[in-house]
C-alpha cells in the first residue's frame, strides 16, 4: 500500500470525488462521515511490486474495514488501472475471489482517456468495526493465449481502489498503488567469433530468464539469422535439426524454434539450451549476426506475439581453405557481404529490410523510451516479420 500516495478520506476532501467514475459515467457523491450511521468504509490495497509484461497474472489483496458506527450489507469495490497510451485490447486482467478458489474475473473497459476500470460484481456485507481481505491477481496478458499482441506495452501501471457502500454510494476512501512491469530477457553466451562456410558449427548456449514475478506460458526463444545458416538444438543427449520459420516479407531470414515452442517458465526462472550453428559451404565471405527473440504466446501468424529481443552476436565467416594448396583469398578481402542483421553496440538490432519497429505512441500517459527499453517490444504486424527491435534494459535506461 502506498501511503503517501493514499488519498481522498471523505471528511477531509469532497472536492475530489467527482472525479471518481462509476462505469456508467455517474458521479460518485461525497459522504457527510459526521452524520450518525453512515458506515465509515477505508481501503488499504498491497498491489504488487512488479508483475511480468505477457504473463500470467500476480496476486496481492486489498482490505475493507468498517471504522463507523453501522453495520453495511453493501461493501463495493472499484477499481482503475492506467498503463498508459500503449495498451492494446485484451492487455488487462484482474480477477477476485471472495469465497472458496475459483477465480473470477473483474469485467474491466475504459472509462476515461487510458484509464481502464472495474468494479467487483459481488458486494459484500461488513459489520461495524470488522474488516474483510479480498484477494485479487493482476496481470498484463498483452493478449490471448496464442494471440498476444505485437506492438505496445508499457513500464508501469497505476493502481487505483476505491470503495463504496450501496447502489449508488459515495467513495469514502482510496488508495492509489504503482506496479512495475518488466519482461523476459532472452541472450547469447559463448558465441565463437568466427566460423568456415561449409565447416563445423559453432556452439554456444541460448537462455530466457523470467526477472519478474509473473509466470508465464507459450514462451518460444527464436533465434534470427541467414537462410544460409542450419540449427541444431541439443536435446535428450542428441542434436536436432530444427526446421526454419520463414515469412513471405522476409524470404532471407529464417527463425529457428531453439526453446520451444510454448514452454513455461516459473515467476524468476529460467531455461537453456545448447545450440550448433552451421553455414553452407558457398556461404560468402564476412560478418553475419544471430538475434535471439522471446515470444509470448506466438499466433496466429509467423513471428507474432509479444516480443523482446535481446543483444545479437556477430559471427564472422571465413572462407573454407584451398585443397589444392592455392592460398585462399583473405577474409578481408571479401569482408562486408552480410546475409543478415549486424548488431549494434547498444542492443538494438535490425534487417537489411529497413522494417521499422512500430512503438506506441509516447506521450503524457503513453510508452516512454525507458518504456520501450523495458518492454524490448517487436511490431510484427498480421504476419509480418518487423524484425526491428529495441532491446530491453532491466533497471538501467
């Protein structure tokens, strides 16, 4: 609960209830607390630290207690989030229990500008001087399963509770909570610098970690390269040859499955694979890149989910050498012809293509740039590769 940040005690600030909402647009009317019995409802929500941007919902609760002298039948509790401009639809959920373990859904729709909102559709009773804990999970699905969305997000949500007595009862207090969202950060490690054009391949190890404490499902890490490159993932003890992903927008760059698709990471987990890279023996000559990017629940369409991207390795390929003694040419000399992207000193990697990644708008409620690093969001569009990423930054801008 965020203390300093609680706000609009019915007895000292009526001014401000007007700008409560209802969903059906009403007003909700101050209440007079100095009047005889009117139950005196206050609310203490502890949202959650942070949750994960494409995953599974987190919880926390929120607590109603009756401080005045009547008892109430009617207990409400509303709800506002606000994550900005760059929430597409289907990016909120949040959803209660009262009772027993079946989780149940808090109907949520816009109520002004970014503002989503919601109330509980269970009222309950509260006598005077008890309190009741209602638990609550939030998350930032950016989707539905196997449809998540490719273009928005955002690094924070503001978390607004509100409760409320009767049918159309005042707010007598509110809280107000921020929530940090972070994402998935898939990397490279042991990338050799240089491999032969039609010799062996060059090993090293993919990773996803989940830094967050939501869970998540239908994750895939997809490793981008050249369609002169052939993938082999080790699994059970013996290497695999993946088949490539392609896309009709980008015929040059092929996408390989190496974790996944639709593995399951837990809250602050991880995976890994070992992966072997091997290039055609008429590969040409100079530097190529290898861009791992994690996908949240990828579909329909190639490459279409909530992304992050993290940093690519630059591979050089050098020529095989000559078998009849002829010195082969110099790798410098043939340097430069690159099938794929080059990746760049801070993390952000691109196609030959010039596809550009479509951000949210940025504005007073809309994605920032620390944002966008956060998010390491991919546009994709129906289909469309958008191989252009900006590559998230936990906890630096």
């Amino acid at each position: 609960m965020n203390t300093v940040a609680r706000s609009l005690r019915s007895s000292a600030v009526a001014s401000a209830a007007g700008l409560l909402l209802t969903l059906t647009g009403a007003a909700l009317a101050p209440v007079a607390l100095a009047d005889t019995g009117v139950p005196g409802l206050s609310v203490g929500t502890e949202a959650p630290a942070e949750i994960g941007l494409g995953g599974l919902p987190v919880a926390f609760t929120t607590t109603v207690s009756n401080t005045g002298p009547t008892d109430t039948s009617s207990a409400r509790l509303i709800y506002r989030v606000d994550g900005g401009n760059g929430l597409p639809e289907h990016a909120l959920s949040l959803e209660y229990r009262l009772d027993g373990t079946a989780w149940k859904s808090v109907p949520l729709e816009i109520v002004e500008g970014t503002v989503y909102g919601g109330e509980l559709p269970e009222q309950f009773a509260l006598a005077a001087g008890e309190s009741r804990t209602v638990q609550l999970r939030l998350g930032l699905p950016m989707g539905t399963p196997h449809n998540g969305a490719s273009n928005g997000g955002t690094d924070r949500l503001k978390l607004t509770t509100m409760v409320s007595y009767g049918a159309s009862g005042a707010a007598t207090d509110t809280d107000v909570d921020d929530v940090a969202v972070d994402g998935l950060d898939t990397h490279l490690s042991g990338v050799p610098a240089t491999a032969v054009a039609g010799g062996p391949g060059v090993t090293f190890t993919a990773t996803v970690d989940n830094p967050t404490p939501s869970a998540y499902e239908n994750v895939s890490d997809v490793l981008m390269t050249s369609r002169d490159a052939s993938v082999q993932v080790l699994r059970s003890g013996k290497w695999t040859t993946l088949k490539p992903i392609t896309d009709s927008a980008e015929p040059d760059v092929y996408g390989f499955n190496v974790i996944g698709p639709d593995v399951s990471l837990t809250a602050h987990g991880s995976t890994s694979t070992q992966v072997r890279v091997t290039y055609r023996k008429d590969t040409p000559a100079g530097k190529t890149t290898l861009n791992p990017c994690a996908i949240v629940n990828e579909g329909p369409g190639t490459f279409r989910g909530t992304t992050s991207c993290g940093k690519g390795a630059t591979v050089t390929v050098k020529k095989a050498a000559a078998t009849t003694g002829t010195p082969s040419p110099s790798p410098s000399a043939t340097a430069g012809a690159s099938s794929s992207p080059a990746a760049t000193g801070t993390g952000t990697t691109s196609t030959s293509s010039g596809m550009t990644a479509q951000l949210a708008e940025t504005g007073s409620g809309g994605l920032s740039a620390t944002a966008a690093g956060a998010a390491g969001l991919v546009a994709a569009g129906a289909g469309a590769l958008g191989f252009t990423a900006v590559r998230r930054r936990r906890g630096r801008a």
